[in-house]
C-alpha cells in the first residue's frame, strides 16, 4: 500500500525536504524507516 501526502512548499523548503519512508511488514508491524528513496535498476 503507498499512502501520499501533498504539500506547497517554497525553493527553500524543497531543498531541505526528505520524505519519511516507513515499512511494514503483513500484520503492519513496522520493520524499517528511512529518509531517502532507493534507486531501482531497469529490468
């Protein structure tokens, strides 16, 4: 499941911006945090 917020920043704020990543496993017991957007490589 992706759950999505949306917000207005300015050029200031975006530039500090990190998005709360947090993963969960089949009962939504958080198994992971993270601040920063994995890279995936192309299939």
């Amino acid at each position: 499941m992706i759950i999505a917020t949306f917000a207005v920043y300015n050029e200031i704020e975006l530039a500090k911006f990190e998005p709360d990543l947090v993963y969960v496993d089949a009962k939504n017991r958080i198994t992971r945090t993270s601040r920063k957007i994995p890279v995936q490589a192309a299939a």
